[in-house]
C-alpha cells in the first residue's frame, strides 16, 4: 500500500500540472455512459495513456481519459471508461483512479454501470439506485499490507452507499419524472455472462442486478472515507428460468438509448448536491 501511496502523488501531480481545477465530485461513467463527460465546460482531457500509473482501458463503449472541468455547477474529475477485473488487472490496478482522485480532492463519488437486473418489477432501460452490493469477484482490492494514510485496516462497509445521496436522487428523478429503482448489485469478476443457474442463485442470495464492475471501487471509495452515489442502468434481464442469449453490443445499445434520463439525473444530483 506505501507503492500505491506513492504512485498515487506522482499521478496527482501529474494531473494537477494540466489543469488549475479542484475537483470537488468524482465521476465513474461505465458503458455507454461516458458521454455525460461531453458535457463538462471549461473541460481538460487527459488521455489515460499520459498519465503516470494508470491502466488503459480495452473494453468498447469506454473512451479511456480523464476529463477534468466544470458541471452543473460543481467542479469534477469524471472517468470517461473504467477498468475491470475481467481485463487481466489486478484489482489494485482496477481502483488506482479512485485513489488518485481523492488525492485531487474530491469528497464524493458517482460510480455507474451498465448491468443487467435480476428482480423482475425491474426491466430493460430502467436506472437503478445501488443501495448496497454483494462482492461475488472472488478478490478485494484492499488485500496486502495497509497504509493508514490512506485508509483504516478494517474499513467498516456499512453505508458504502450514502443513504443521504440515495435521498436526494429520488427526489430528483420524481421531479423529473424519471423511474428510478433501488436495488442490491451483485458484482462478479466475469467476463462470461453468467448462466441461469448462477443468476438463480445471485438472486435467491440478494441479489437484483448483476454486473462486472463498481464493486472494487466502492470499497476503495468507502475505505477512504468517500460519500458514494451508485447508479446502474438495466440494460437486460437476466433472469434464470428465462434467459436468452446476449452480446456486449446489446448492453451498449441500450444503455445509449437511456443516456438521455441518466445524463438528466446525474446533472440534477450535481446541482442540488452540498459539497
């Protein structure tokens, strides 16, 4: 954890040399979410490739940069794709940005995804609260030697999702009319889609949405003392007893068409946040 430390300042310092921004609000936008970014003013966009220590992410839908700026009247630091387990990362790796922008500042994270939902009132295109989550990856990314200046050795996990934030998005999206459901995420390590049987299960154990990412950067997010929005937009129904088959094309397709609401919600929470 003292080389995450270190590594960590050397990309801070790296980024805080190409903008003069503080960034107040973090942003993970996950498959065909990432172009909320489009919209930061006033935006600095720095290739991951650039900056120190960072991975590069290989998945479609996911620009791979950070874009720094202003939005909704708060200034953020917003991942335009993120990285995954599944990619052959380590799960340090996976959550090094969450560290370096808490080192920039930021005192709250919203972390989305694109996922498929498990409990059936749910159904495809609906955005979902993450009111909690299930770790089913197999790892932790807080596994090793700890370094207190960064966070305690055991984090307590019990509101990694700030039921305040939770509030206020429901607030929100009835002011906009947006449906908004609220649900448990189990978080596997994937790449395979999982099988009926594994959903089944997923489901019967808690259970209501399932996706491949979010889980390693909450419990980083949440060991560091960070206040945590998580949203996930439903892209399928995964549903055991009747599955059909699916492709990472279909995920961004419909997470594209639910851009719109997610843009539109995400912009509302910004502006009546209290950072």
């Amino acid at each position: 954890m003292t080389e995450i430390y270190q590594k960590m300042e050397e990309a801070r310092n790296y980024i805080q040399k190409k903008t003069a921004h503080h960034p107040e609000v973090g942003m993970i936008l996950g498959s065909g979410l990432g172009e909320l970014a489009d919209d930061i003013e006033d935006a600095v966009t720095i290739p991951y490739s650039d900056i120190p220590h960072f991975p590069v992410s290989t998945v479609e839908g996911h620009a791979g940069q950070l874009v720094i700026g202003r939005l909704s009247g708060k200034t953020v630091v917003a991942m335009q794709g993120r990285f995954h387990f599944y990619e052959g990362y380590t799960q340090q790796e996976v959550v090094f940005p969450v560290y370096v922008m808490k080192a920039l500042g930021i005192q709250w994270l919203i972390a989305t995804n694109a996922c498929g939902g498990m409990n059936e009132r749910f159904q495809a295109g609906d955005l979902m609260l993450i009111e909690d989550h299930i770790n089913f990856t197999g790892s932790n990314p807080l596994i090793g030697p700890n370094d207190s200046r960064l966070g305690p050795r055991f984090p307590d996990m019990s509101t990694a999702y700030d039921r305040k934030l939770m509030d206020l998005a429901h607030h929100v999206a009835g002011e906009q009319g947006i449906r908004l459901q609220q649900g448990v995420y189990a978080g596997v390590s994937g790449p395979a889609y999982m099988t009926p049987s594994e959903l089944i299960m997923l489901r019967n154990l808690g259970g209501d949405a399932v996706g491949m990412s979010t889980v390693p950067e909450v419990i980083v997010a949440s060991y560091m003392g960070l206040k945590v929005l998580g949203i996930s937009c439903i892209t399928d129904m995964a549903i055991g007893e009747d599955l059909e088959p699916l492709t990472h094309e279909q995920v961004v397709e419909v997470a594209n068409q639910t851009k719109p609401r997610f843009i539109r919600l995400v912009k509302g929470v910004l502006a009546e946040v209290k950072v």
